[in-house]
C-alpha cells in the first residue's frame, strides 16, 4: 500500500513545487528547517527533527502543505501558524476513528506527531504500543488485564495493543530480530537496531543476514539457516501478530475476550508471515517469508508458540503414535487374559 | 489352602498423593488435549477455562509431587529400597517378571513377586515407576513452569533451545504420560482379583495370600 502511494506522491510534490514557485509566495521545507531544524535556534518544543521527519510520508508535501499561512515576515510578525488538521487529507481514518467512543479520550495528535507519523509497515509493535503508553501506563495495562487474560505481561510485551483494541479483521505474523541487551543469563531481549546487525553483515546489506540470496523472499531454509548459525548466538527470532491494515476503530471487541479468536489452528492470513529488518533511521522494512515459517516444528521461528495455533502437525502424529503405544498393552494383553481364562480358575 | 494377611503396604501419605497425582494428571491430560486442539475438545466451555484448570492442575500435581519426595524420601527414609532396581533385579528380576506377564500369566502361574512394605514393587514396577516419578512428572512441571512463565524466564528457556523445543518436550512428555495412565490402570487390575491392587491403593492395607504350595492365587 505505501510502496503503491509512491508515486503517487511524487506527482504530488512536482504538483506543489509548480503550483508554489519557489520563493514567490513562501519559503520551502528547506528554508524553514534552516530555522525549525536547529534546536539551538528555536528550542525544543518547535524542533523538528529532519531525519526523523524525512522518513515521514509527510515529508514529500513540504511544511507548506500543512502549514499554509507563514509570511515572508515569519518569524518577525508573531503571526499564529495554522497548521491543517489531519481530516482535511485522511478522511477516511477521521470517520472511522470520530465513531468510535475513543475519539472523546484522544485526538489525532495525541498518538501521531504529523512530524514523525509513519505507517503501519514502518513500526514495530513496541513503537506502536508506545503510542498508547502515552496515556495508558504499561503496568497499569498489566494489571488490569492480568484480572481476565493469562500471562498478561506476554501479551502486553507481545502484542500491539491495537490487534486487540481495533476492528481489524485480517492478520499477519511479524518476525522482529532481537538480541540480549546485556550478558546476563536473564537479560532482557531488545530489537536489534540497524547498526548491530549492520556490524554483523561487514559491507553486505543488512538483509542479506536472514535473505542469503537477496530476491526479497525469505524461505524456510534461509530461516533455518539462520537460526541455526553460531555466529548469531546471540540474537532470536521474535514474532507478533499485527493487524494487516490499520483499524481506527479503537474500543473492546467482544470476540478478544475469546481467546480461541487468535488461539485456534490458524486463519490464512496467520500463515503470513513477514521479517521486518531495521532500516538506519529506526523504521523498519518487510520481506516475505515463505509460508509455514510459524508451523514448523522446531526451526522456523524457535521463539514464537501460539497454543492452539501453531502447533506442529508432525509432533501431533508422534504424540498420537506414543498414546496408541499405550493402549498396547490394555488391549493386547487384555485380549490374552481374556481368552486364557480358563487357565487361572482353580 | 491360603489364608489372608493383612499387611500395610500404603500409607496415607502416598495414598493422598498418589490420588491427588491421578485427579491432576488425568485433568492435565484433558485441558492439555483442549489447549492444544481447542476446535476438537472444547469441553470446558471456553479456552481461558481449560487453561486455568490446566494450570491450577499442574500445581496440583507439583504439591503432591512433593508430598510423595518428601515422604519417601525423609519420613520412610524407604525410597532407595523402594524405587530403585537392585543389580538383582536387573539382572533376572525385569526378565522373570515380563516372563510372567506376557506367558505364566496367561498359563495360570503365580505372580514370582510379593509385595511387602519394604519391597512394595515387582523389577518391572519399580524401573517404570523410577522412570514416571524420577524423570517424566520433573520434567513435565519443569517445562510446565517455564511455560507459565515465559516472559520472566526467557533467558532459562532460551538455553533449553527455545519456546518451541519446549513445547514440543511438554506436549510429547504429557502424551508419554498419558500412555503410562493406560498401562498403569491396566496393570493395575492384574491382582488375584482385578481390584485387588486397587483396594490397597485407597484403604492402606494389602490381603496378601499365604500360600505355600498351591501355584495360582484364586
Ligand atoms: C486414574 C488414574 C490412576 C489409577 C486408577 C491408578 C491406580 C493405581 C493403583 C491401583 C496402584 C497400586 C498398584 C501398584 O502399586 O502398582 C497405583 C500405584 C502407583 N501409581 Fe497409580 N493410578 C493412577 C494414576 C497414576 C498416575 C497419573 C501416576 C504418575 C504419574 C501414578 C503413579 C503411581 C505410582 C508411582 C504408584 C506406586 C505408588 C507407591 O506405592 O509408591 N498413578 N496406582
């Protein structure tokens, strides 16, 4: 969807760029990071971060797309900047989300910075939840969900919240690499930034550590591959469940309470799967894995067990095959006893 | 003719837990069928239910799991004599207590071992009972308790090789136990009479037959 979106957007900017010549009306992007990149310059609460905000979306329309009214006299006319609210371009995702009982608790800027907003694809579920954590402190989360759902913390770590706090319908399998934050035998795991596994790759791409021959397809043998080589002792694979589209919808759905709505022999979509490898400035990018990664008994993702849902169907035949193995004897033995009889009555 | 003795082969300890050990088990191995294929077993209403009963039933069993250790192993002191095959019993007595089994048995004759407080179990008894109390229910609550708590001991279950391998250990070990239960039950029934071990288990005492000449009990 964003790769899609593209284009679309560079026709865009070439559209602003002629529509607004340069310097005629306004300044460009350009000109107000000179002031609004410079932390010294503005101070803190009006910074933008240029790298952080050159990865947005966003960044392709130029300030002037939102911020349409700066004079050439700004910053000396104290002139108040509007800025255009969010509904003006995201129409659809203002309806949706306006409906729901959310909406009177959070607006649009309280979980997204238009400086910052990336999509869905681009974020881990750790950055999503971080969102949510704004006002929704994680241990309160914890405890409060501990009173229903088991292994509360699991989840909480685990999930983004808005796999179950949205209506989303279709679901896929994220595999995050992390590694140990420390040497200690009970460290806590961390995704591994960019720079990490960049070290790891030398002067190859970081995404040639898991995808060995580049096609941009990750299949079961390059998983194995991975999991298995010494050199990557140190990291794992961690996996979520994240909404396939983002749902503004936010509430309780009724069916979450049902734990068997995720922990049931999986939907198509569960048997989608995707490594998201970090990029250099903190988003994240997708390749396919090959289907089946989640299922595999021992290797395709050592780390990550649904009960119910990823259960391994050869494990299903042994464990089937040692119960039999056990009636062996009731059965045999028993159908000797009982022809031979005779034998013990004296 | 025979007469009978009383003996006191069980005492309360190991009865209590003994059958608080069938109860958790055999509730263990329910729930557990419908943790792992909740579209085929959904006998206790909802998931969160059979996992709750899961859990509480592990802990049953981890508790009198104890109970059985520390008796033996402290109060009776009995639990070397008891549980572990001698190099006699290696030797010949595994062999003459499956020939019995699998041929006298079937012949009529007489069951070569007699349980006595000391020496409560026949060789074959004793290695798949050391087997099931020694190695499969440890390990069963082991991997059980790194399960419950996957998020704080992920280091421990790393080492172990992983979630997965965990998984797959918990779930293979459960069904070994769960095809234990089917022989044990069964073998269980092959006293002089088919309650005739069963009665022990629940009451303590043990009829053992004084017999001198004749070969087969009634
Ligand atoms: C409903 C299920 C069960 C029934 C009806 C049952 C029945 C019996 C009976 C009748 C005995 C006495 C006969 C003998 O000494 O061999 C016995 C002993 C024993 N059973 Fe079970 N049992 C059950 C479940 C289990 C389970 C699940 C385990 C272990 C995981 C177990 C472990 C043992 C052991 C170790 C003994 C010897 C106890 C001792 O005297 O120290 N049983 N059982």
């Amino acid at each position: 969807m964003k790769n899609a979106s593209k284009p679309r957007f560079m026709w865009l900017c070439i559209l602003l760029v002629l529509l607004f010549p340069l310097g005629a009306l306004a300044m460009d992007s350009e000109e107000c990071q000179g002031c609004h990149g410079d932390i010294d310059s503005v101070g803190e609460d009006l910074y933008i971060n240029e790298a952080a905000y050159g990865h947005t979306a966003h960044s392709g329309m130029g300030c002037m797309a939102c911020h349409e009214e700066v004079s050439d006299e700004h910053p000396d006319d104290g002139a108040s900047i509007s800025a255009s609210s969010c509904s003006d371009c995201h129409e659809e995702v203002e309806t949706e989300y306006m409906a729901s009982a959310h909406a009177e608790n959070a607006t649009c800027g309280d979980c997204h910075n238009p400086h910052t907003a990336l999509g869905l694809a681009d974020v881990s579920g750790h950055d999503m939840n971080q969102q949510c954590s704004n006002c929704h402190e994680n241990t309160d989360v914890v405890e409060s969900h501990a009173d229903w759902l088991p292994q509360a913390d699991l989840h909480v770590a685990k999930l983004p919240c808005i796999s179950c706090h949205t209506g989303s319908e279709d679901y896929v399998i994220i595999l995050h690499i992390i590694q140990k934050e420390s040497e200690a035998a009970f460290g806590d795991f961390e995704i591994s930034k960019h720079q990490d596994l960049q070290a790891l790759a030398g002067d190859k791409k970081v995404q040639s550590l898991v995808d060995l021959n580049s096609d941009n397809f990750i299949s079961l043998a390059e998983l194995r591959t991975f999991n298995r080589n010494p050199d990557y002792k140190s990291m794992r694979l961690q996996a979520t469940m994240t909404p396939k589209e983002a749902s503004h919808s936010v509430k309780t759905l009724d069916n979450r309470w049902d734990c068997s709505f995720c922990h049931t022999s999986g939907t198509e979509n569960m048997q989608t799967s995707f490594l998201a490898l970090p990029n250099d400035e903190g988003t994240f990018s997708r390749i396919e894995v090959e289907e089946g990664a989640v299922l595999h008994a021992l290797t395709g993702t050592p780390d990550f067990y649904m009960m119910g849902t990823t259960r391994s169907a050869s494990l299903n035949i042994i464990g089937l095959l040692i119960i039999i193995g056990g009636t062996l004897m009731p059965i045999g033995h028993g159908t000797l006893r009982f022809l031979t009889r005779k034998n013990r009555k004296h | 003719m025979a007469e009978k003795k009383m003996i006191y082969l069980q005492p309360t300890p190991v009865r209590i837990w003994h059958w608080l050990n069938a109860l958790g088990i055999v509730t263990l191995c329910v729930t557990g069928a419908q943790i792992r294929f909740p579209e085929y077993v959904p006998l206790f209403g909802n998931y969160k239910n059979a996992i709750l009963l899961h859990n509480t039933a592990g802990f049953v069993v981890a508790i009198s799991f104890s109970i059985w250790f520390f008796y033996y192993a402290f109060v009776a002191r009995s639990m070397g004599k008891i549980y572990v095959p001698t190099k006699d019993d290696l030797q010949s007595g595994i062999l003459r207590q499956a020939k019995f089994y699998f041929l006298t048995y079937f012949l009529g004759w007489e069951n070569p071992h007699h349980p006595s407080p000391e020496d409560k179990f026949n060789p074959l008894q004793k290695s798949a009972y050391l087997a099931i109390m020694f190695v499969l229910v440890p390990l069963v609550s082991l991997s059980g308790i790194l399960l419950t708590n996957v998020d704080p001991l992920r280091g421990l279950i790393i080492m172990v090789g992983g979630l997965k391998i965990l998984m797959g250990l918990h779930f293979l070990l459960a069904c070994s136990l769960c095809a234990f239960l089917f022989t044990h039950i069964y073998l269980a029934t092959l006293g002089h009479t088919p309650f005739a071990h069963f009665k022990p288990m629940w009451t303590g005492w043990e009829e053992e037959l004084e017999e001198h000449h004749s070969p087969a009990a009634h």
